[in-house]
C-alpha cells in the first residue's frame, strides 16, 4: 500500500537542522545556497522518493505537464553515485516552507515547529519541496559512502507561481552539453577507459589524410568550418565502437580509475566483444588499425556510394555508419581470430565482396531514414535480407 505523504501528521518531538549558507538577492527574490548532506536533504523533502516522483508535483500541474520517474535514469545514477570520481557540481533546487525556517549569523534554521513555537505543528519531511533535482536524490538512496553533500539552491516561502517558473527557467530554457563534446573531453582524462580509447581512434582516423573518415567526423557533434562533408557525430562513431568493447563502460572507467586492471575474457567469452582484450592489453593501435582497414574496406567495395555527396545517399551517412558498426563484430569473426589485425584486403575479399549489393542501391528509397533502414542495412550485410 502506498503511503500519502500528504496524510503524515506532525512529529511527537521537535526536530531542527541548521545549515551554513550564503543569502544572494536575485529579481525573483533572496536564494540561499548552502553544502547539505544528501541524509539531511531527503529527511526535510521526502517521505518517500519514488512514491514522489511517480506522482504529479503541485507546479507540474500548475503548468500542464507531467514528468513521471525514469527508472532507467535512477539506475544510472545509483550506479554512478558510487563510482570513485562521483560529482553532481550543479544544484539540487529545493523550496522550504516560510513558516519554519529562519536565517541568522550565515545559517539557516529548518525546523518542524513554527517560527517562535515549540511544539512541533508539521512533518519534518513535508518542510521542503524539491523543484530540481529529484532522479538525483532518488539515486544517492543506493550511494554505498559515508559522505554525499549537494550543492543546494534554497528557495524560502516560494508560491506555487514561483515554483513553476523556476522550474520552467531550470528545465526548458538551459541547452544540455551535447554527447560528441562529452566524449570529446575524455581526451583529457589521465585515466584508460573505453570511453577515451574510442575517442582517440575517431580523432586518429579523422585526421588522417588516407582515412576512410578524414575530415567526416563532427568532433564536437556541429559542423567545422571549412569542412564541407562530415557526415557523422563523434558521439555516433564512439558508441558504435564501444559496443566491441564492452558493456559498460562506465563501469570499466570507474573500476580502471581506482586503480584496478580488468580481467580478460576467456576464449568463451570473447566473441561478444572481440576487441576487449586489446584494449585490456593497451594495444590501441591495433584497434584503430583494424578499424581503419575494416572501413577502407567498404571504401573500396563500394567507392562510389562512399563518396556520394548528394542528397538521399545513406551509406557514409548516420544510418550506414550505425549499421556497418554494428556488423563489424560479424566481419572480424569471420576473417580473424580476436586479436589478429586484419588486411584490407582481407575484409574486402573475405567479406564484402560476398556482399550483392551495388553502389546506387544506397539510397534512402532502399534502406529508409531511422533506424528500420538501418536495421534492413544490417539484414542485408549479414545476408538476411536483399535489395
């Protein structure tokens, strides 16, 4: 049976938490920006988070919209919580209720009791109302550590007016980073992972003047000036890549950056990710290498459509990238042992030679835009399917 936070009554004794902070006076009036324990956060906001995040909040439904849990996002996130360098920089937005918090000397005073009474008149947990930030919280319920502060932009005394205009500023008017920037940024990291090594082989082969790929990857998922035809993101490439190596890569980045080494998989196991190893291995030459043959491979079979710059062509666009990426895991198999680099040549004669298809049937008549021209690329490569 679900409980009805709205129901709980007052607590039997008082409860109080005091919380350091700054006072900043903006137009919609004063915030206050405090560090609070994530413990102490959930004691003055939630009953019960998920119970809250299934149901329809006061200011959604002032503003006529409605955003139900994602359970795949708290997932991700109780998992990452965890992780060594686990950080959420930006701020959790919470409002408190005017009638139980007092601000004196830099400290905010939350208490159960109204302002000047000592008897409790309100459930601790229905003091404060979270306008941002609840996947967050919901997720830190299976953080495994001792200490989680979050960086808190408290609201006193918000109407439900002003409720709904914060959040609307927080969720509809600020731009994501976008992913090809992300795993741009992993260059940077000091640490191996999955993520990083798929980013330097799409820088390796963008770069390269002899590259199937030269100048066609948006390093940063927009186009470059003075480049005319990138037709894919790095994002694009990077996840298509990734799935070669493995199936989490997160996890493989965290484990790596606390220092640990990967376990290699068995001949049983390799199959599925033939690529594992060699990463595990630091051969990522080789990787780039047999990714870079396996491409040049398809330039050659189908050299026209691979060049193709017009409208309504697919194969060297998202589409036929996605799909080819996808049936690499079938081509390397069949030419190679994981862990061998197979030739061009190799690719070319072993593979896609046996290919019945031909350079103008890569059209978007043929193989339509979204992933069911992708998927029925990916039919035809693997022989399932024929144009």
């Amino acid at each position: 049976m679900t409980f009805d936070q709205s129901q709980l009554p007052p607590d039997p004794d008082p409860k109080t938490i005091a919380v350091p902070c700054i006072r900043a006076r903006q137009p919609v009036g004063d915030i206050f920006v405090a560090a609070i324990p994530f413990k102490d956060l959930i004691a003055v906001t939630f009953f019960d988070v998920r119970r809250v995040l299934q149901e329809e909040r006061d200011f959604e439904r002032y503003l006529g919209i409605q955003r139900p849990l994602d359970t795949r996002r708290v997932k991700q996130l109780s998992q990452y919580v965890n992780f060594a360098d686990a950080s959420f920089p930006s701020s959790i937005i919470v409002s408190l209720e005017q009638d139980y918090v007092s601000f004196e000397n830099n400290t905010l005073t939350i208490s159960n009791c109204k302002i000047g009474e000592s008897k409790p008149s309100i459930a601790f947990r229905k003091i404060g109302r979270v306008l941002d930030g609840q996947h967050r919280i919901a997720g830190l319920e299976f953080f495994n550590g001792d200490h989680f502060d979050l960086s808190v932009t408290i609201f006193v005394g918000a109407d439900i007016s002003d409720q709904a205009h914060i959040f609307a500023t927080v969720n509809l008017e600020q731009t994501k980073v976008n992913k090809s920037l992300v795993y741009d940024l992993y260059e940077l990291s000091k640490s191996r992972s999955p993520q990083q090594t798929c980013h330097n082989i799409a820088v390796a082969l963008d770069r390269d003047a002899d590259s199937p790929f030269y100048q066609r990857i948006k390093r940063l998922g927009m186009a470059t000036d003075g480049r005319p035809f990138e037709t894919i993101t790095q994002a694009t490439f990077v996840e298509g890549l990734l799935q070669h190596i493995s199936d989490d890569p997160r996890a493989d980045r965290d484990f790596l950056l606390k220092g640990n080494r990967l376990k290699k998989l068995s001949n049983e196991e390799i199959n599925k990710f033939p690529l594992r190893n060699m990463f595990i291995d630091e051969l990522d030459i080789e990787v780039t290498q047999i990714v870079f043959n396996y491409f040049k491979a398809v330039e050659k079979r189908w050299p026209d459509a691979w060049k193709e710059r017009g409208r309504g062509w697919m194969l060297n666009r998202t589409n036929g990238i996605r799909a080819l990426l996808r049936f690499f895991r079938n081509a390397y198999l069949k030419v190679a042992t994981p862990g061998d680099v197979p030739s061009v040549d190799r690719f070319l004669n072993h593979v896609f030679k046996g290919i019945d298809v031909r350079d103008d049937q890569f059209s978007i008549d043929n193989f339509v835009p979204g992933t069911s021209g992708e998927a029925r690329l990916l039919n035809v490569l693997k022989g399932k399917e024929r144009v």
